[in-house]
C-alpha cells in the first residue's frame, strides 16, 4: 500500500501501513488455507467435519495436524487465531464464514477495492456482524 492518503502524520501514515501489512498477510494465508480445502470438500462444512473428527470445534492440535497432512504452506498459529473465538477453538459457523471471507479476498486490489473495504473484511473474518464490521471501516462511525 503505497498511497495512505487522508492520514496526516507520519505515524498515522506508518500505523495505516502496519495495519495493512498485517491484514494482507493474514487474509492471504486463509485465501491459500480455501484453495487448498476447495478441490478436497464440496462445502465448508464438509471440511469443518473432518477437520472436528465428530466434535462440536476445531481445536488447534487437530487442526494443525490436519493442516500438516494436506501439506499447508503457512502460518498455522495465526491462522487458527484468525479462525478462532475467545475460547481458542473455531467453531462450525465461524469456518464457514471465514471461508466466504476468504472467497472476498480475491477482489482486493484486482476491482478497485481499497483500504476501508479491506478492513470491512477483516471485521468479518474477525467474526463482527456485518453491521459492525461496515463500521469499522470508518473511524468516523465508531461511537465515543
């Protein structure tokens, strides 16, 4: 991200670019998670089941190790914190819809999406509502 216009200062500028660089990387990492899983499963549920191996969440040592035997190129822990609520395990909805979101992500940069619409996404990856997540694009409608 080259042009952070609209930022003022110098450390605005440089917190934008952070911020950037941080959400480009881990969008990227659950992009390449989807392209592995899609050939493999006909439904994000289908790769939810066997990775849960019949429990209600995925934790991270089962999903590390399945990671690890379909050959992922990755960062396992911050992608399992990606996908993961506050109890440290990814449940059946949150992989479904991170798996949407990481369908999106193959807009970025190639159809004018910008900034805002980056961190729209990453609020949904981060499991906000879409309402929530609209507004966190815009440090202007976030209450005081």
């Amino acid at each position: 991200m080259e042009d952070v216009a609209g930022f003022k200062s110098q450390a605005a500028k440089s917190g934008a670019r952070k911020l950037w660089g941080a959400l480009s990387r881990g969008l990227a990492d659950l992009s390449r998670l989807r392209r592995l899983l899609k050939p493999l499963y006909a439904t994000p549920s289908d790769a939810f089941d066997d990775f849960a191996q019949g429990e209600p969440h995925i934790s991270l040592h089962a999903f590390s190790a399945r990671l690890e035997e379909l050959g992922f190129q990755g960062n396992v822990q911050k992608l399992f914190a990606l996908l993961c609520d506050s109890k440290g395990r990814i449940s059946s909805r949150a992989f479904r819809d991170r798996m949407f979101t990481a369908g999106q992500v193959a807009k970025i940069g190639t159809d004018g999406v910008g900034f805002a619409e980056v961190c729209e996404l990453a609020g949904r990856a981060a499991g906000l509502a879409p309402v929530d997540a609209a507004r966190a694009k815009s440090p202007r409608s976030a209450p005081t």
